[in-house]
C-alpha cells in the first residue's frame, strides 16, 4: 500500500470519527429545536408535522418562566459578583508575592475544588437553619459564590501571573496604591481572563440545580433550574414540547452572556492595558 493511499485511509476515518462525535453533540439540540415547535413532541427526533408556537405560549407566563428566569438572573449575578470580586482580591496577593505558605495554601484551595457538593450540604443548610439564611436568595447566593471561589481563585491567579509587573511598578511610581493598581491597571490589563472567569463562574451557577433545590423553600423564590421539574408530571408524564420550549428560554441568557463579551475573549491581554491607558 501507497504511504499516501495509507494516509487517505487515515485521514478518512478520523473524519468518519469526528462526524459520529458531532452527530452525537447535534442531536439533542436538533431534538430540541424540533420538539419546541412541535405539539405533539416525543423522544424521537422528526420534522412536526405542523409547526407552532403554542409550546412557548404556554410557558410564557410569570409562574413558570418570567419569575424562575428573574429568580435566576438575581440570584447567579450576585453570585458571580460575589465570586469576582473575592477571586480578583485573593488572587491578588498569591500572584505578586512570594511566600513558602503559597504553594500550600494553592494546594488547599485546589483541594476544596475536589470536594462534592452533597459532602457539605448537611452542614451547611444546619448553619443557614441557626442564622436565619435558609430561604433566602442572598444566602443562596452567598453558597454559590463559595461553591465557585476556589477554582476561580486558581483561573483568576493564572491570568493574573502574565500581567507584566512593570506597568504595575510604573502605577505606583504615578502615586496609585495597591488596590488603585489591581482596579485600574491589573484588571483592564487582564480583561479577556477576567470575562472567562465570569462567563464559568455564571454558566456553572446558572445550571445547579442542587443547591437552590436545598436552601429555597419558597416557590416564588426558585429559580428556573428547580422550576423545570414543573414539566414533569406524575407516572413518567413529560410535556415534551414545552419542555424544549422552556429549555430554549433557559439557555438564552448564557448564550446572549457570551455574545456580549465575546469581543473581549479575542483581545490580548497588553493591548487591552495599553488602550486603557
């Protein structure tokens, strides 16, 4: 065999592979598609037979899309604010100064990232009980943006480390302090990391379901990853269709997220610091 016939062959079935892996991430967003403007959706992928709107009119409502979606806006923005603003402050000090306790403490907080969620719930819905937090939405916030903290401690160091120091030393030189300097130079200076932490951190609140599910106990109160559970009914009864309308709702807030700050994922790090000036 020809070593180019043979690297025709091989070329054919990395194709071949990489279409059977697209296929399978395609389907279920061609399902959901299809089943969101089909009144009469199923499990199986197929064209309706006529297409409408009535799934999405049906989820259109204040109980079950407008509330859990608001719910969820509040509730995972505050988190993510919460989490931004504690990484930017905590990766700070660990990226500009060395110290022996560094490397530990990096590990430590690598090891918190490992940790399930369910090992700490117990605990942690006992304390929210004793200090009045439990049900509420800036509790919940509070968890999430904890849950978050540590890996976006780690992502935050890492962009935070190819900040040159010298425009940093230059920032003093002019008279900034430590936090003018990490507001006003690091943090422009590092503006495509920065919108990658958001954008993780949002995305990752955006689809818990547990903990929102454990501490809000209100129905007014849960947002839209708890209220999904409202389409499925008693004996294995699912309203597809809405189902995959509703889905389409949820997930354009991540999708718009992205689009809003796509522009800055494209920019390098010292030309976004040297237009900020």
């Amino acid at each position: 065999m020809r070593p180019s016939t043979r690297r025709f062959r091989h070329r054919l079935a990395a194709d071949a592979a990489l279409l059977v892996l697209l296929a399978s991430f395609a389907a279920p967003l061609v399902w959901l598609l299809l089943a969101s403007v089909d009144a009469e959706a199923g499990l199986r992928v197929r064209m309706p037979t006529g297409p409408t709107a009535e799934n999405f009119s049906a989820v259109l409502t204040d109980e079950i899309t407008f509330t859990p979606m608001l719910n969820s806006l509040l509730l995972c923005g505050g988190a993510t604010l919460i989490t931004i603003v504690c990484a930017a402050l905590a990766a700070y000090p660990l990226s500009r100064h060395r110290s022996r306790f560094t490397r530990p403490y990096l590990l430590g907080v690598l090891f918190a990232t490992c940790l399930p969620i369910t090992a700490v719930m117990v605990p942690v819905y006992g304390l929210f009980v004793r200090i009045d937090l439990i049900d509420t939405i800036q509790g919940t916030a509070l968890f999430l943006a904890t849950a978050q903290l540590p890996f976006a401690i780690w992502l935050m160091k890492n962009f935070m480390d190819g900040v040159p120091v010298a425009l940093e030393e230059a920032a003093w030189t002019d008279g900034a302090g430590r936090f003018q300097t990490l507001v006003r130079v690091i943090l422009p200076l590092m503006g495509p990391g920065l919108a990658v932490v958001t954008i993780y951190c949002f995305i990752m609140m955006w689809g818990n379901f547990f903990v929102p599910f454990m501490l809000l106990l209100t129905p007014d109160q849960l947002p839209a990853s708890v209220s999904i559970f409202t389409f499925f009914g008693n004996y294995g009864q699912v309203a597809y269709g809405q189902l995959a309308a509703f889905s389409i709702l949820y997930s354009t807030p991540v999708v718009l997220l992205y689009a809003l700050i796509a522009r800055r994922l494209g920019g390098g790090f010292a030309l976004g610091g040297a237009v900020k000036g």
